[in-house]
C-alpha cells in the first residue's frame, strides 16, 4: 500500500523538479521534434500552450511530494493534457505517436531523478525512493491518459461525421443516378415507337445523351475519390486547349438546355497538360458554372482561360499555368464562401433548389490539383465569380 505521508525525499525532488520545468520542457519539445516532420515551432504552436507545458510538469511535483492531492479530472493539469490532446488531432497525430511522447517525457523525468538523487544530501530508505518513482510513473500515466483520451474524441467524432457525411452523399448519389437513370430509360422507351415525330425523337437523344454525360460525370468524381493514393497511373498529356475543348464538349447539351454559352478564351496557352486531371477538374467546375447560371439574366455565360505566372512570362522563364473558369452566374453569399471547397458542401440555396448535385466537385478539383503540386481557389468580382488552379508547368 501506497505512504501517503510526508517525504522528505519526494519533498526535495518535487522542488527540483519545478525548478527545472523550463529546462525540461526544452529537452521534452527537442526529443518530440526529432521524432517528428514538424518544425520544432510548430509542435506546440503557441506561446500559451507552451506555457502549459511546464504546467504538466508542476502538476507532475505535485503529486509526487503529495500524493493524497489526486491529480482530479477537474484539475488544471488535466484540462492542459487535454488541450494537448486537441492540439496532437488537429496537427494529425497518430494514437501512437502521443503515447511515444509521453513515454519520451516519462524517460527524461526519471532520467533527471537518476542524475540528481545521489547529490540529494538527505537519508531515505529503498522504499521512500521506488515510492518516489511509483509516484512520477503514475502521474505521467494520468497526463497520457488525459492526452489520449481527448484525442480519441476527436477521432471518434471525425469517424461519426465523415459517416453522417458518407450516409448523406449516398441519398443524394443514388436520387442523382436514380433520376438520371429514369430519364434515360424514359426517353430510350419513347425513341422505340416508330411514329414519334423527328424533331420530338432528336429531343430525345438528347435527352439520352445528356443524362448519360452527367452520370459520367457522377461516376468519374467517384473514381477519382476511390483512387488509392499513391498509385501510379499512365498519364496522357495534351494541349490545354485541346483539353478544354473535351470538358466543353461533354458539356454541351447542358449548356444548351440551360441557355448558358461556354466559351474558350483565344488566348489560352500553348502548354501541354495533364489530360485526365485538366479535364477532370474543368468539367467539374464548367458545369457548375452551367447549373448555376442566372435565370434572372438574360445572358448567361462561362468562360475557361488561362494565363502562366509570372503573368507575361515566356513560356521557358514561367513557373506555374493558372487555369481560370469565369461565370456570370448566382451569387454566393459570403458567409457561405470559406467552405465551398469542403467536401459534401453545398451552399444553402442549392440545397434547396431544384439544382441537381453531390457537394464533391469543388473538393475533387482541389484535391486533383493539389495532387500535382498545384492549389485551387476562388474569387467573387462583381457580377460573377472566378474559380481557379494552378499546378507547376512540370507536373
């Protein structure tokens, strides 16, 4: 059974302790950074949870001289391990990188207790001292286990949401391909009488064509979000120009239903692209553009562009080519602007409309361009908003 009384060992190597919290707090921070890609800054970005650190380890001298005053779940020293815990979810630590590091911290403790107890000038017997160490092994176990637990919150409330979020895509995927699917199957069964008149049966085909391009669509964005990261596939490469022309042209018959001209701009440069991902993000973003158009308006339009950066450059001496798709189309509101290219989302007013769609093209793309090194983003000038990416020429 644990002595619960007075030491005065513990009472000498818990102030030993707190006065060298600083010190130790640095040897703790080194030892994390090397094990880890983070810079030293980053590993605990604030001058106030930095602050919390040496907090832990007063707690820590608490318990040791003390051990009758518990370490609660209510004390401050919990609430600071549980902060750290929020901080390791949101820097993407693993489970077992947290118990590493309380296990390094729990190393570094007892080494600084080895080092100083033989110069500890006071007489305590063998099993004052393993209670002493007993003690520090116990109150480093409730830190991690503060830290731990906190960060498995997290992770279990990030599990429940991409859950609810998978189970929301799923409704509205299968009512998307559902509704597609139907108008297919209604349009083939009609182009099957023989005295429909010409003009209502090339109606029909389009009505056939266009449903089968927009459940392409749906099923490429499904592609690319099941694509195993880090697989090498065959990349074609062609003309931006030429790229952009296919994105149109899968495009076309939703455009013209919808009464919105997409257009190339004459000045897109001579650069050779990344086929698949150039026509993937393009037909993602051009035919929100479309779905989005105005009805208020009596012209509707969209317009891919492109430009290299530094803007002017010569194609040796550029960098990065930005590819720009601009439209004249519904305004978002700009409480709604920051989480447009969060995946699922979609904005209020198309959640409510009539406006068919998943919430994953803005992700896809970003996502797509980011994969070659690149990064999207969007802008609202007046009357209309720009959605663009950039990649480096070589990707």
């Amino acid at each position: 059974m644990e002595n619960t009384g007075g030491s005065p060992l513990a009472t000498i190597l818990a102030a030993h302790l707190r006065d060298a919290r600083e010190e130790l707090t640095g040897r703790w921070l080194e030892r994390i950074s090397s094990r880890v890609t983070l810079e030293p800054g980053k590993v605990f970005p604030s001058e106030g949870l930095l602050d919390h650190v040496p907090r832990l380890l007063l707690g820590i001298a608490d318990y040791v001289e003390s051990p009758a005053q518990a370490i609660g779940a209510d004390d401050a020293v919990i609430a600071k391990a549980r902060e750290l815990g929020e901080l390791r979810h949101t820097q993407g630590f693993g489970a077992h990188e947290i118990l590493k590091e309380y296990e390094i911290l729990g190393g570094i403790l007892f080494a600084f207790f080895v080092r100083i107890v033989d110069d500890i000038d006071a007489s305590c017997t063998r099993g004052e001292l393993l209670g002493c160490a007993q003690r520090l092994f116990h109150a480093v176990a409730l830190v991690q286990e503060a830290t731990a637990n906190r960060f498995l919150e997290r992770m279990q409330q990030q599990v429940t949401d991409r859950e609810e979020r998978l189970r929301a895509f799923n409704r509205t995927l299968m009512h998307e391909l559902r509704n597609r699917i139907g108008a297919t199957l209604g349009a083939g069964e009609m182009l099957r009488i023989p005295e429909i008149a010409e003009d209502r049966r090339r109606a029909l085909r389009d009505v056939v064509v266009r449903s089968a391009h927009e459940m392409q669509v749906v099923m490429e964005n499904l592609l690319e979000l099941s694509r195993v990261e880090g697989s090498v596939a065959p990349q074609r490469h062609v003309m931006l120009r030429e790229a952009a022309a296919d994105a149109v042209r899968q495009l076309r018959d939703m455009a013209q239903d919808a009464g919105v001209e997409v257009r190339l701009a004459p000045e897109l440069p001579d650069i050779e692209v990344n086929a698949a991902a150039v026509e993937l993000c393009l037909t993602n973003l051009v035919s929100n553009g479309i779905k989005y158009a105005d009805p208020a308006k009596s012209e509707r339009w969209v317009e891919v562009n492109g430009y290299l950066l530094p803007e002017g450059a010569q194609v040796a001496s550029a960098t990065d080519l930005v590819v720009t798709v601009r439209s004249n189309g519904i305004p978002v509101p700009e409480s709604e602007r920051e989480n447009l290219f969060r995946r699922f989302f979609r904005t209020a007013d198309a959640a409510s409309s009539a406006v068919k769609g998943t919430g994953l093209g803005l992700s896809i793309v970003r996502a797509t361009v980011e994969d070659l090194g690149g990064r999207a983003w969007v802008e609202f000038p007046d009357g209309g908003a720009v959605f663009s990416f950039s990649f480096p020429l070589n990707a």
